[in-house]
C-alpha cells in the first residue's frame, strides 16, 4: 500500500491535528504561539500529511523582509525515520525560492542536534559559524580588563558610520535578534532601529560596542561585539554594565544581560560566570 503524502500550509484550524502530534515536547511553545505563526505574514509553517495525518511540519520567518529563518520542524515519534521532516523542509526551501524579494536562506541548529543537521545538510544549506548564545549569570565572578567607560556615540551620523564598514560585508555575522544572526546587508540595518541602539566607542576608536533591548521571552540588553576580545579590552565592561542599569530601569529589574560568544572568547571566561548553552551552528546561502 502506497501512502498518500500532501504538504501544504497550516492555518489556525490545524491547531487541534497539530496538538494531536506525538512530539515528546512537553511545553511546546509553537502551540502557545499557532495563531501568530499561522495569521501574521512574516511566517508560515507548513504540514506534512500521511494518509490524511499530519506528522511533521516545517516553516520559515521573514526578516528585513530578505532574509528567510528556517525552523520549527517537528515530527510525530511515531513516523520518525521515514524522512518525512526532510522532505518538508526541502518543500519549504522549494517555496522560499520561489519567493523573489527573499535573497538569503537559513536555518540555526545546536551542535549536538544530529537529526536535524542531517536535515539541513540534505537541503544544502552549508555551514557558516558556531557561536555560544550566553546570559550573565555571575557578574561579580567575571573577569575583564578594567578601564574608563566608552564614549556614547548618539547621533544617527555617526552611527551610521560605524555601520557602514558592516553592512555591506557578508562575512560579518550580526546578531539581528536573539537567536537570529544573519550575514551582513544593509537590510539589517534601518534608521528607525538603529537610531534606538546604543552605540559606544572604545577611547582609539578602533572598536564599536552596541547594546540594543530585545525580547524572548525574558527582556534582554542584547550585547553586540564583533571582534575576539571581549574581555580583553579595558573598559568594555564598565561601558556594558553602566548601559545594563539603564536597561534594568526601563525594562525591569529581571533585564539579563546575553552576547553571543564567538569560540575565541568562548575560552576566555567559564559556564559559572554565563549560562551558555549548546553551541549553535548558524547554516544558509544567498540565492
């Protein structure tokens, strides 16, 4: 008997069949947020279907309306290994190819999630970077060159500036949000974002720090810093601390401060000073 296969795209009457799903995913955030990921425009989750039953699924989300962030796949335990999450997630890059304003493709996967690098190797999507998303825990442990704070830098000018030896450098990988890197363009970067972000510069000026707000879950001073020497350079610190009380005051006293660490800088500090999770290898390919 040769089963019936349809892939199409979920709306929010699926939630029922979706909830019906084997997981073994105990709180399952895509449940709490179905009706966003299956109303709003920026995203789209797709289906998978045997016989009438739906037993992986797949989506993307558009952001700087060029950039397309794979992700949400799941599968029911019960079909796993028959390649079903493989094969929608290729139906999806099929779909986001057809897409012309969409430009660059990708996915973010743990280190250690086999199952799913499989996936993105067998839709072609080549490995780009492994970072380490941290969240300070222990402050007072940490170890950093000391020095005076960085000067502000608060006009879109000069932000700009800076900017401009970013943006068109597809190699930089910038931290667009939490969770979302992606490789530099000038899409990323609006004046009615960038005008909101702190900018600081180190006293030669040869280094720019940036800290902006970000929300997942859990308010966030999201720290931005390109280079390896994140605990090396005086006065980094004093600068992010100082900002992080600003923070604390607008967006409440649970405001975390996170960075991504690269591997260099990964080895200059300790799992007790930061949360750090799993590294996370950042996968994609402009079309």
């Amino acid at each position: 008997m040769i089963d019936t296969i349809q892939i199409r795209a979920l709306t929010l009457d699926d939630l029922d069949t979706y909830k019906q799903m084997h997981t073994g995913i105990e709180d399952d955030y895509i449940i709490r947020i179905f009706d966003r990921l299956t109303t709003n425009d920026e995203h789209k989750v797709f289906g998978l279907f045997v016989d009438g039953r739906l037993v992986s699924i797949a989506g993307y989300t558009i952001f700087a309306d060029e950039y397309a962030m794979l992700g949400r796949l799941r599968s029911d335990l019960r079909y796993t290994g028959k390649g079903y999450a493989t094969q929608i997630m290729q139906y999806v890059v099929s779909q986001l190819k057809k897409l012309p304003e969409i430009k660059w493709i990708g996915a973010n996967t743990q280190l250690h999630n086999y199952s799913a690098l499989r996936v993105l190797e067998k839709c072609e999507l080549p490995q780009i970077k492994t970072f380490h998303a941290s969240t300070l825990v222990k402050p007072e442990s940490l170890s950093y060159a000391k020095g005076p704070i960085w000067t502000p830098i608060t006009s879109l000018e000069e932000k700009r500036e800076w900017i401009s030896t970013i943006e068109n450098k597809p190699d930089i990988i910038f931290p667009y949000q939490a969770y979302y890197p992606f490789p530099a363009s000038p899409k990323l970067f609006k004046d009615d974002e960038i005008k909101d972000w702190y900018f600081f510069k180190n006293p030669i000026g040869d280094r720019v720090l940036i800290i902006y707000h970000d929300q997942k879950k859990y308010d966030y001073a999201h720290v931005v810093y390109l280079w390896d020497d994140l605990f090396k350079q005086p006065g980094l610190w004093e600068t992010i601390f100082e900002t992080h009380k600003l923070f604390q005051q607008q967006y409440g006293e649970d405001t975390m401060i996170r960075t991504d660490l690269t591997d260099a800088s990964r080895k200059d500090t300790n799992d007790e000073t930061f949360e750090i999770q799993d590294p996370w290898v950042l996968h994609g390919e402009w079309i």
